[in-house]
C-alpha cells in the first residue's frame, strides 16, 4: 500500500469517526430534516419527497385558477355575470381527480405507517418516563439498570467532560445518554409521571407520547453510530424548552463494557465509553501522520 493510500484511509477513518461522534442535531437556518439514522426515517423522508409532488402542482393549479377567476370574471370584463348553475363534466374531474389522487397518497402512507408498527424482534426494552422536567430510563432485563438524565447545566460541562459544544450543544446535552448498540432493535416504552410528555428522535423518525398511567411503545433500529439528539415534543410546562433527549448509538461490544460498568456507576461508565471513543478518533489522528 502506498504512502498516499495510507493517508487517505486513515483521513477517510477519522473523518468517519468525527461524524460518528458529532451524529445528528438541529443547526442553525436549518431548512431541511436531520440524516436519517434509521430505515424508519429514510421512508419518512421519501415519503415527504413523494407527497410534494402532488402537492405543489396542485397548488399552482389552484393559484393559476384563482388568478384566472379574478382577471377573466371581474366586473369591468363582465358586466353581465354568468348564470351557470352546473357544469357535469367538471364535477367529474373534480370529483375523480381528488379521489386518484388521495389514492397515490394513501398506499404508501398505509405501508409506512404498517412499517413503524411492525418492528423486527426485538433485543433490548427500554423504558422511558417523563418528568416535570427531565427523563427517567429504565432497561428492562434480568437485572434492570436505571438512571436520569437531566440538561447538562453550563457549569457541570468540565466535571462531565463535555466542553465541546460541538459534540455537546448547549440546551441539548444531558449528564447521561441513552446508550443502544448499532444495528439492534430496541423496544421503547414512553410513559409520564405528572403531565403529558413527548419521546421525539427527529433522525430515528421516533416521536411517541407519554401518557401518565398508560405505556406507549415504539421502536427504533439505528444504521449508524453517533450521539443524537432530540427534545420532548409536547408542552408540559414552565421548563419543556429544557427536557432535552440523548441517545448514543456504539458497537455492540462497546455497549456490552459500558451497560457492565454502569450497573454500579452510570456517570463512570459513560465517561469510560467516552474516553474510548475519543481515544479510538486520536488513534486514527495518529495513523494519518
């Protein structure tokens, strides 16, 4: 292997593993949906692709007919109004034309919606719970781990390791993630505490309601590691701005070593799985001198 090709496939590494790590969040003037992370989410984003194009040429119809209307029938151009009361043919082209084309919107709106209640089986429950104004998570197994995340306040940053607003946003980083392994089926269970609250992953295509006394259950395979972040989705008060979601997608290794560890020391086993992450983002650094 030459120089060149070493060069390039440690850059092509590290960069990967930037983008692993930084994943997916909202940035500034964003106009367009997050990457999707999840199959789920690629069908919803074809799906929106998919809609606009009946969607906007039957707004420009609409537009042109209205404009047609208001030049062609104003007063000064007919001083005499129409007296038409029906028309057979355009009842049936407005009639026909709306039901077709309802038609092409509902077959593949009605797969999508089977797909996202239609999970493969799934490996690992997780259940969420939101709190006036922060989530509670609980992995439910043999033996069950549970732990809060809060919003990473400003002054906690260096004590957590998270100084990298890049990685880290402000207003969407928390103390503890949700750690999931790659390429696994995971159950989610969204339930509340006190008032009504929203699970929402814009690049899983997750967004799910948490309903005091009831659980509501989705689920999400995500394609990719990464951090990502999302935020309740429904207004529960003086502080919803300030629930924020985080979810950290690793190898199924990683997350075997971290779930281990975080058993007897969540804030531990994240900042291990941390400094692995990061360790592994220099290692390539490394390679590519």
């Amino acid at each position: 292997m030459t120089g060149s090709a070493v060069v390039f496939g440690a850059m092509s590494g590290l960069l990967a593993s930037v983008a692993g790590a930084l994943a997916d969040k909202p940035v500034d003037w964003q106009l367009s949906w997050q990457d999707p992370a999840t199959k789920i989410a690629d069908q919803i984003h074809w799906f929106e692709q998919y809609s606009l194009l009946f969607i906007i040429p039957v707004t420009v119809l609409v537009m042109v007919l209205l404009l047609w209307c208001i030049v062609r029938f104003r007063k000064s151009a007919n001083p005499v109004a129409s007296k038409t009361s029906h028309n057979t043919t355009i009842e049936v082209i407005w009639t026909l034309g709306p039901v077709i084309i309802l038609l092409f919107l509902a077959i593949p709106s009605f797969q999508l919606l089977t797909a996202q209640y239609s999970p493969d089986d799934p490996k690992i429950t997780v259940k969420a719970t939101g709190y006036q104004w922060y989530w509670g998570y609980e992995y439910q197994t043999d033996d069950p781990l549970s732990f809060d995340a809060l919003l990473l306040k400003d002054e906690d940053r260096a004590s957590a390791g998270k100084e990298d607003l890049a990685a880290y946003p402000r207003l969407l980083a928390v103390d503890n993630e949700v750690v999931v392994p790659v390429d696994t089926t995971v159950r989610l269970l969204v339930t509340a505490a006190d008032v009504i609250h929203s699970w929402a992953m814009p690049a899983f295509g997750v967004k799910m309601d948490g309903i005091p006394g009831r659980n509501n259950e989705t689920w999400f395979k995500a394609a990719r590691e990464g951090l990502y972040y999302g935020q309740c989705s429904e207004l529960c008060g003086k502080d919803h701005a300030f629930m924020p979601i985080a979810v950290r997608v690793v190898s199924q290794e990683r997350y075997d070593a971290w779930f281990a560890a975080a058993k007897s020391d969540v804030s531990g086993a994240n900042k291990a799985l941390m400094a692995a992450i990061e360790n592994d983002s220099k290692t390539v650094t490394v390679a590519g001198n």
